[in-house]
C-alpha cells in the first residue's frame, strides 16, 4: 500500500470511528486545502453523503474568493452547512496583539456553535507538521467546558485505540490529518482532483500558501501556478508554511496560548 492509500485508511477509520461513537458531530470548514481534502475523506468515509453538519465559522473577513468557494461548493456537494458567526473584535482580550487578537474571534465563535448545537465532537484539519503546538496534537483531544486545551494532560493513543468517553461538559476535537504534511495534502488534491480556492496559484510572482482572513495572511514568492508546480516548489523549500501569517510573527509562543484557550 503506498503512502496516500495508508493515509487515506487512517483518516477515514477516524472519522467513522468518531461518528461511531461520538453523538452530535460537526466538521469544520475553513475552505482552505486541508480542510477540503477532510470534506473528501467525509464523502470516502460515508459513500458520498456526510452524515452530519459542516460548520464554517465566518469572521467576515475571507477573502471573496473564498466565499465564492463556499457558495458553490455547499451545493455541489450537498452539505448541510451551518455558518456560524464571530464576536467583534471589541469583544476579545485587549492584551493579546493585533493579529492574534482578530484570529481568537474564531474562538469564541466556535464556542458559541458548540453551546448553541450541543455538539459532542468536532472535526478539524490541522496537521503536526504545521506547527509545533499542533505537534502535540492527539487525534481525539478532550476540551473542558470554555474549549480549554490542557497541553499537558494529553490521552495516550495506543494501536488505534482512542478514549472517547469523557464527563457530559466536556466535548472532544477530532483531527483525522494530524499524520499528513504539506506535500502529502498537494499530493492527495493532484491524485483526487479535489477543487480548492484559486489563491494558492501564483499570480505575478506570488501565492497565498496558507489561507485565512484577509487583514492577517500575506502572499508569498512564488511562481507556482498549478498543483504540479507547488508540489515541485514544496520538494525543495525551506520556508514555513505559515510565514504568511502575521499571527505567528506576534509572540514566540502566542499559538499556544491561543491553541490553549480554544483555537484550532
């Protein structure tokens, strides 16, 4: 079995494993690359019908591309999308800098689905390799009543064996792709075909590698302008991933303390 295939297998056992023993999921729907490669394993998962609602929670501030994504992809493939709105950015800590301060709105919109929705689970696509807080990422990740992520106090996860019994105030985040890098997502959407918002292809001299809301996500150099050409780009750099984000410029360890209060 090559390397896309065990991945494959990996992702989609966790996801009907969660919806196998989870009441009340959702799956979050950036409308990033990642994300949508996590919508696809649904469809592999559950013979082309997720059984269960997307949520998108939108700051409004994506770019228009990225809701132009979402409008004519919710109906191609028949989601049952719920959109779920942010607080002001008067509303979020003051002492948090700029960048990390608009990013935590998703935070508190997050957490006003769960508590409006009940839901027990949700699925998000992060990956390790993205960034060393997520490194300490379980696939099932218990989070307290306010969303709190305990760094320290992680479930072991032993030969696929997942705790997904936890006490009635606490709701349990669902990674699928944590084992998944960069190159192995632009890998998957070439073999797949899998649609994704047209910024990630350069246009003079430049690409948004990683995607977010548009006031804290910059471009950067690049002249890959197809699926071939980033995954060629991607075999041969040394830039991080998310260098375009402005958020993780702020503070050496805001993501964590982001990540730690309910942050994807």
């Amino acid at each position: 079995m090559d390397h896309l295939n065990k991945l494959e297998n990996e992702s989609i056992f966790i996801l009907r494993q969660a919806y196998s023993s989870i009441k009340n999921i959702s799956m979050l729907w950036s409308l990033g690359k990642d994300s949508n490669v996590m919508v696809w394993l649904g469809f592999k998962a559950f013979l082309g019908k997720i059984p269960f609602p997307v949520v998108h929670v939108d700051t409004k501030k994506k770019f228009k591309e990225m809701y132009a994504f979402r409008d004519k992809y919710e109906k191609l493939w028949n989601l049952n999308l719920i959109i779920g709105d942010c607080p002001p950015i008067s509303k979020i800590d003051p002492s948090l800098p700029p960048a990390a301060r608009s990013a935590a709105r998703k935070t508190d919109g997050l957490k006003k689905i769960l508590s409006e929705k009940k839901f027990k689970g949700i699925i998000a696509g992060i990956r390790r390799d993205e960034q060393n807080t997520r490194a300490k990422e379980r696939f099932f990740s218990p989070r307290d009543e306010t969303g709190k992520w305990d760094v320290k106090n992680q479930p072991a996860e032993l030969w696929n064996t997942f705790n997904t019994e936890y006490p009635s105030n606490v709701h349990i985040r669902l990674h699928p792709l944590l084992s998944w890098t960069e190159i192995d997502i632009w890998r998957y959407i070439k073999r797949e075909n899998i649609p994704i918002v047209n910024l990630y292809f350069a246009q003079n001299g430049e690409r948004y590698r990683s995607l977010g809301d548009k006031d804290i996500t910059k471009t950067v150099a690049s002249n890959a302008s197809s699926v071939d050409e980033i995954i060629k780009e991607l075999e041969n750099t040394k830039t991080s991933e998310r260098s375009g984000r402005l958020m993780d410029k702020e503070e050496e360890n805001i993501f964590e303390k982001l990540r730690s209060k309910g942050y994807m």
